[in-house]
C-alpha cells in the first residue's frame, strides 16, 4: 500500500513546489527580479522526473497517478511560469501603467497549459512522443529569465567565455517586453500545436533508435559550455527547431 503512494507523493511534492513558488513571487518584500520561484520550478521538474520513473520502476502506475500529475504540472509549469513572466514585465519601464494589461497577456500560456495536459490525458499518440510543446519546457524558457536577469546584474556569470557586454546584451533581448508578448503568444500556440516532438524517453540506447535524441543532449552540453545558463533558452529554442526538422524529413 505504501509503495503504490510514493510516485503519488512525489507528484504532491511537485504540486507543492509549484504553489510555494506563487507564494514566495508575491511574498518577497519587493524584490523586483524573482529568483526562488525559479528555483522552486526547478525542483517541481526534478520531482516531476521521479514520479514518472518511479511509478514505472515498482510498476504501480494508476490513473489517478496521471490525473494527479497533470494537475500538478498545470500549477508548476503553466500558472507559475505565467505569473512569473507576468511580474517581469511589470518590471520593465517600456509599460507604464496605462498598459497594464498588456502585462497580463504571458497568462494565455497558463490557460493553455491547462489545455495541453487536459488534451495529453486523452491522447493516446502522446506515449513515445509529444504532440505539442511540453509544458515543462515552455516553463524552463520563462522561469530562466528571472535568473539570467540575477546573473546579469550581479555580473556573476558562473564560467565566462564571452564579456559582459555580451552576457548584458542577451538578456536585455530576452527581457525585452515586446520580445516577452511576442514570444509569450507563440509558445500559448505552440503547447496546443499538432507539431510532434520528440521525448526523452530510451528504450534502449543504440544511436540508431536515438539519434535524435544524442544530437540533442551533445548540443546541449556544447550550449552550456559556451553560454552556462545563458543557454537555457536557446536549449528550449533548439527543441523546437529540431523537432520541427525531424517532422520535416519524416515526411
């Protein structure tokens, strides 16, 4: 009986991250750049990641193991994230406040979300591969920039391979408040697209069933290398795009 609630537990501790991170978003003494709501997302994907496997390692897979799952995934991946990017551009001074709805456009995504894993749970060609973007990975985009935001300013960039300058200039584009709407409504489209992505899921671990799924992680080492989390965008950017090739030559 026990055993049958771990997976169970892990995913409420994921659902805990997720309203720990809107608490603390709100609950920071006015801090203008969110760092631990970030951080907080962070560890919902970590605890996401276990419940999965877990339930899949002491074969106690339910579907109320999945139910529960996506409800915690619409809270840590779709509400936080949103609300998030919401109080980063009520940050930026480009919106006064006669605009301030404008600020509020990044909820589509939340709205979406929910959508996107109402739909996942239905799906049954959603077992090897995703159809649409994934909610974690829309969430790791915008829960990066706050950090990038962190590092810029502190001139702590963990590793530099590139000046200051060049740091400052990619987060003053990703910060970018027309950059963030813009951006904010394409990835709302992309989370309900019919566009097929790949998972990073092995069965096993040749490189001809997962040659895809290899170039992705190598050019992620090689983006976080070069960049350290200055690459976190570009690695969600890269997702997209490679899933967008594979689709188009499996045609």
């Amino acid at each position: 009986m026990i055993r049958r609630q771990i997976p169970n537990v892990l995913t409420l501790s994921n659902l805990l991250c997720g309203i720990l991170a809107i608490y603390f978003l709100y609950d920071l003494n006015g801090s203008t750049i969110p760092i631990l709501p970030s951080l907080l997302i962070i560890a919902g994907a970590i605890f996401d990641f276990f419940d999965g496997f877990t339930a899949r390692a002491l074969k106690v897979s339910s579907p109320i193991g999945k139910e529960l799952d996506s409800l915690a995934d619409v809270v840590t991946f779709g509400l936080a994230p949103s609300l998030i990017t919401v109080e980063l551009l009520k940050t930026q001074t480009a919106f006064s406040d006669s605009s301030s709805l404008i600020c509020l456009i990044p909820l589509f995504m939340a709205l979406m979300s929910a959508y996107r894993l109402a739909k996942f749970n239905i799906d049954e060609r959603q077992s090897t591969s995703f159809i649409g973007l994934p909610t974690p990975a829309n969430a790791l985009l915008w829960l990066s920039l706050p950090l990038l935001v962190h590092l810029s300013e502190n001139k702590t960039h963990l590793w530099g391979l590139y000046s200051e300058q060049i740091y400052a200039a990619i987060t003053g584009f990703l910060t970018n408040p027309y950059f963030i709407c813009l951006t904010s409504l394409v990835m709302a489209g992309l989370l309900v697209s019919e566009l097929k992505m790949f998972a990073l899921k092995f069965k096993n671990f040749t490189w001809q069933d997962n040659k895809v799924k290899f170039i992705f992680l190598i050019s992620c080492l090689v983006l976080l290398f070069v960049l350290n989390c200055f690459a976190i965008p570009f690695i969600v950017l890269l997702y997209i795009i490679i899933s967008i090739i594979t689709n188009t030559f499996k045609r």
